[in-house]
C-alpha cells in the first residue's frame, strides 16, 4: 500500500471519504476485514476504467479476451501483467463497452485485505453516486474522484484530474446540465465549468431547484463489480467439475462416430449390390426375354414372354393358354393400379374382367397397357361408381394371333 492510500484510509477514519459514511472504508493493513455492511475501497487511479470497442454479437469469455487484447495494446503490456474486469450498468452484462484494469498482484492483495465479509470490493470512484447528465466530483486525501455519469468515472491528482475533466467537455456529446461537487474542488476545476456556463451545485437541493433529480449511490449495477470476483476461477471451477467427464463423453462420441460410419458403409455396400443385382436381371431379361426394344416394366414383359413360350411349346399355335393370358392381364393390372372385381372367362377365349381405377383417363391408360402387353382389348363400358369417387371399366380381353404380333413393335 502506497503513502496516498494510507493517507486515504486515515481520511476515511476521520470520516470525509466519499459519502462520509461509515459504510466505506479504504483497504489497508490496518483496516482489518469488512464487517458485514461496508465497501471496500482502493484507490481508483490503481484501477483505471478504459473504454473498448467490441461487436454486440460477442459475448462471454471470447468479449474478455478481445477487450484484454485490446487494453493490452493500448497500454503497450502483456496479457500477464493486467487483469481486465468487465464494467457494464445493471441489465447490460452482456454487451459491455468499459472495462476496470488492475494489477493482478494488488487484486489478489486487496482480496486478502478484505476477507470474505462486506458488500463489494471497489474503486473509489465508483462509490460516488451518479446520473445522467450530471457529473459528481469529490476529494479524498488530496485526490480528485470523478464520476462522469453511469459509465465513466476516475481518481487523480487535481492538475491530471483538471486534464482529464478538459478532455472529458470537449469530447462530450452533450454537456453535462450541471456539476455537483461533494467537497471543496480546485479554483481551476470550478472556473473550467463556469467557463461553459454550467451550474456547479454543492447540494441536492440546488440540484432540485434546477429541476434535476440528484444522482444516486450503487443505482446503476456498481455493486456487481466486486473486485474480489474472480471470473476465471469461477470457469475454471466449472471447468473441474465438467473435466471428469470429458473421457467418458469423448469415448461415446468415437462410438457413436464408428457406428455411423459403419451403417453408411453398409447402405453404401447395399446400394452397389441392388445396383449389381439390377444389371444382372436387365441383361438375363435382354438375352432371354426382351431381345429387342426398350425394358420398361421387366415384370410384364418377361410375363408376356413366358406366355408365347409356353404357346409355342404346348403346339397350341398361336393361341394363348387362358391360364397364361389371365397372369399376363394380372400383372399389367397390377402394375397400372387398377383393382379387379371382375375376372370372366367364355368359351370363345375372351376374358371379360371388371376394374375398378381413379377416373376416366386411367380406364383409358389401363386399356392402352393392357395393348402395349400384346393382347386385344375392346372397352365395352366405363362408368363412375355411385359408392365411391372411382370408375368402373368393363373389358374383353384377348390375345393377338401371331401375324398380330409379328407387326407390333
């Protein structure tokens, strides 16, 4: 602890330390451990409040590193030599812009100090009350502790805290509709403000009179940022519980990954024999059934050709067995949709069959696959059915001679 922070901490003892509360008390050797209602205060210059640029879309551990990254670069340091803790207002813990950077050996210092009790751990700037549109300063032990509204705020020497306040009004977007100083502030600091016309208050009632609503202690999420909170011990305890399963969950995802591998290998090898066993039966239809022409529907045409086998070798000659002519007429209406009610056959070889199809242009396409099967076929009636949405066709079917035969294609 620095000569300016034991200097704070007995101004904190005589009772002029920001809010000139009891409630506040400066971390030193001795101070002793928060008791159960105070905040911890550490001098703010140790724990500067930087600005950085992030997209909203980042968010949680990957926003850290890249704000560390980036304070890293600003300041001209190593990752190792700061410790950089997230600074957002109550409902924006997700889309940070601000962040509190420390020493990583003072936090763990200040932890100590402070012990498990008290409220918060804090910078010293942070225990002044703030507001939009109203800046708050205030002296403590010779420094000047600034709050620039919710989310900016600083502790430093009058002449670097005069800067910094210069800097602040000119990079402002809106000035700030009034000042309220806690406690006597430097000439130049007052004349810099009645410079630009804005009021410099010392109290909550002169804040009133101006309509202004006065600004309020930890109402802005403050508290949340209790240095003592150590984000990373936080996941790496996380990570200690979740570790102990990382060999039995990676095992089930190899086996879970060996299994699929095998059940494509398996539908792969499944397709390629369907494929082979395809071919085969294309090729044993060509050379055997279908010497000629294109194979559209294989069951029906080996059918059709089965039949004229068993003609030609029954010395029936060119008539079909009414055995065969009805596997024949079976298989296209199978193959068509069409569900028979009606199979008749009379003495002069013609089948009368009865079917029942969609609609009309199905009787038509029904017929006309029956005649592209080889047979004779006169629709003798179509009609739509009272009972269902369906039509009922009527057909005499019977095989073509061989000179019929001979002349289709």
């Amino acid at each position: 602890m620095n000569a300016r922070s034991e200097a704070s901490s007995k101004t904190t003892q005589a009772g002029t330390e920001p809010g000139a509360s009891d409630g506040f008390v400066y971390l030193s050797a001795e101070s002793g451990p928060l008791k159960q209602r105070q905040v911890g205060l550490v001098p703010g210059s140790d724990v500067p409040l930087l600005p950085v640029s992030l997209p909203a879309a980042l968010q949680g551990y990957a926003r850290e590193q890249v704000a560390q990254r980036q304070v890293c670069d600003r300041l001209g340091t190593k990752a190792e030599a700061i410790e950089v803790r997230p600074y957002s207002r109550s409902g924006e813990r997700r889309t940070w812009n601000r962040t509190m950077v420390a020493d990583p050996d003072s936090l763990r210092r200040w932890r100590e100090l402070a012990g498990p009790g008290g409220r918060a751990v804090l910078p010293d700037y942070l225990a002044l009350p703030a507001a939009d549109g109203i800046w708050v300063l205030s002296d403590a032990a010779g420094m000047v502790l600034a709050r620039l509204g919710p989310d900016d705020g600083f502790s430093a020497t009058p002449s670097v805290a005069t800067y910094l306040l210069r800097l602040a009004l000119e990079e402002a977007e809106t000035v700030p509709r009034a000042l309220y100083a806690m406690s006597a502030l430097p000439a130049a600091i007052e004349a810099m403000f009645a410079e630009r016309d804005i009021p410099v208050v010392s109290a909550e009632a002169d804040l009133r009179a101006l309509q202004l609503e006065p600004p309020r202690r930890f109402a802005h999420g403050e508290l949340a940022c209790d240095l003592r909170l150590d984000p990373r011990a936080a996941r790496n305890r996380l990570a200690s519980r979740v570790l102990p399963w990382r060999w039995p969950l990676l095992a089930g995802l190899l086996a879970v990954g060996f299994w699929a591998a095998t059940q494509i290998m398996a539908i792969d090898a499944l397709r390629e024999e369907t494929a082979q066993v395809r071919a085969a039966t294309l090729q044993v239809v060509r050379e055997a059934f279908v010497p000629d022409g294109p194979i559209l529907d294989v069951r029906t045409q080996v059918s059709r050709a089965l039949a004229e086998a068993r003609v030609a070798a029954s010395g029936q000659g060119d008539r079909v067995a009414v055995l065969d002519l009805m596997g024949l007429i079976s298989d296209v209406l199978m193959a068509e949709g069409a569900n028979p009610v009606l199979l008749d056959y009379s003495a002069d070889e013609a089948i009368r069959v009865v079917a029942q199809v969609a609609d009309f242009a199905a009787a038509e396409t029904l017929a006309g696959a029956l005649r592209e099967a080889g047979l004779e076929v006169r629709v003798v009636e179509s009609r739509a059915e009272e009972s269902n949405d369906g039509v009922s066709t009527e057909l005499e079917i019977s095989a073509r001679d061989a000179a019929q035969s001979e002349e289709r294609p």
